[in-house]
DNA sequence: AAGTTACGCAACCGCTGTGTA
DNA sequence: TTACACAGCGGTTGCGTAACT
C-alpha cells in the first residue's frame, strides 16, 4: 500500500511558473512566511500549485538571497573538495556556498564538473603520462614542465608557476604519481587565491586538495560512491574544519 | 533556412527522516 | 511503540534553446 499523495495531482498546475504566479507565492511569504506548512500554502495565497512545487521554487528560484550566474573557482574547489568527501549530498555541499542551492549545485556537478573530470580521465586514465592539458597551460615564462617520464615518479611534486599572487590562471592540474596508480587533483585555479605557491591551513605547499587512486577517481566521475563516508562524522568534522581554515587564509 | 542533436536547467517524483499524537 | 503527516533530499525527466550539419 502505497502513501496518500500530498495533493490531488488532477487540480494541481504543473510545469514552468508563470511571473504571477512567482509574484503570488514571493507575496505571500513575504508577508507571512511559510508558516511551516508548505502543503496548506498554496491555498492560503491562492495558488493551484503543489506544496511541494511551491517549497521547490521558492527555494530554488524566488528567496531572495540566492545567487544566480557563474561559479567562481572557489565554488568549484569547494564542490570538487566536499564531493569527493561526502559524495552526493548536494545540500550538505550547498550549505558550504552561500547563495547557492542544492539544485544548482547538483545540476552544475552534473553538467559541468563530472563533465571535466571525465575528459581528464580519458585523456590519462590509461597513461603514465599526465596532462596534455598542462602543456597548453599559459605558464609564466620561467617555469618549465618536467618530462612525462620524472612526472610519473612519487616524489614528484611540481611546484606551480606563479605570479605574484600565486595565480596560475583558470585550469586545473593533474598530477600522475607513482606510474598513474595515484592521482593528485589539484585545483590551480583564479584569484580566489593569496599567497604564493597556495600554502594551506597547515603550512604546506601545493594545495594538493584531493588524492585517490586512478579507480576511485573514475568511479568519483560516475557514481555516488563517495556516500560510503557519510557515517563518518569525524572524517565530516575535520573535512569541513580544514575547508574553514583554509578560507581565512584566502581572503 | 530547416532539421537534428546536444546541452543546461527548472521542475517533478518518490523515498527517507523527523516530529507528533 | 506505532502510525501518520509533512519536510527535505537526491535522482530523473522533459522542455527550451543553442550549436551543428
């Protein structure tokens, strides 16, 4: 036996809102709030809509502190970062970027971000050489890509080329340690960071975010895996306490 | 210019968690 | 303790539009 619907799915609109009915529901909770009942609502501000449409669009759409257009870097390291930690809670991971809702989170991992690792993955999953990406990489004059060969081995550790920001333009970097069996991600990217050569809350350098082996990364690219952690409260603690830390060092 | 495909995003569906009687 | 109702969440769908042929 199933569970009674919310509404009677027949009386209720469904599809895109029209600009009145976002200007109904937007009045309405601006003089009254939600009142906690999102299923009485739409009938109190003379809506035919779904309390669970309407929760969807004021959320996503009308609050009036949502962010809309692009992502910064930040956000994408922010995003790349929880991911690979918590996996797929998008809210969890949206309550990390101010202004930004789960929904669009989601849909932005979805379109964009798995999009990138994907490629990046096609291009060195079976390889030891890393990054054909890298050597298209704008890189200040006197900095110079190590071989594929010295790139493979463990102790390598790139140092990225910098300006006096510490900006290395809006890429990311790959590196390949120990013939391709263990991947580094490292986000390299924009103006979200001060300080040469990214030091971290812990004083080290690299900013290297994120390690897993050439396996977990694609499966990072095609599953929810990384749910699996979801139990582990203390690894949550020190993820999200490491991602504060190291806030306050770049701005 | 017209048709087709790919993409991005808003919205929906159904399940889970939580509060309460 | 149990059953119920609702909020919240994540996966998925489908529409509008841009890009391509």
């Amino acid at each position: 036996m199933g569970r009674a619907p919310c509404c009677d799915k027949s009386k209720v609109k469904k599809g895109p809102w029209s600009p009145e009915e976002d200007m109904k529901l937007k009045d309405y909770i601006n003089k009254n709030g939600t009142g906690g009942n999102w299923i009485a609502l739409p009938l109190k501000a003379g809506l035919k809509r779904c309390g669970k449409s309407c929760r969807l669009r004021w959320l996503n759409y009308l609050r009036p502190d949502i962010k809309h257009g692009e992502f910064s870097d930040h956000e994408d390291r922010l995003i790349y970062t929880l991911f690979s930690s918590i996996g797929s809670r998008w809210s969890v991971i949206a309550a990390q970027l101010p202004g930004r809702t789960d929904n669009d989170i989601k849909n932005y991992w979805n379109t964009k971000l798995k999009k990138r690792l994907t490629n990046f993955v096609s291009i060195n999953g079976q390889s030891e050489k890393p990054i054909s990406r890298l050597e298209s990489f704008n890189c200040s004059s006197n900095w110079s890509y190590p071989s594929s060969s010295s790139a493979t081995t463990l102790d390598y550790n790139p140092i990225p080329p910098s300006d006096d920001y510490g900006f290395i333009g809006h890429e990311e970097i790959y590196h390949v340690k120990d013939n391709s069996t263990l991947l580094m991600f490292e986000n390299g990217g924009g103006n979200s960071y001060k300080g040469v050569d990214h030091e971290n809350a812990r004083g080290e350098y690299g900013d290297s975010t994120m390690e897993f082996s050439l396996e977990e990364f694609k499966k990072l690219i095609s599953t929810n895996l990384c749910s699996n952690n979801t139990n582990n409260n203390n690894l949550n603690n020190v993820f999200v306490d490491e991602i504060k830390a190291e806030e306050n060092i770049m701005y």
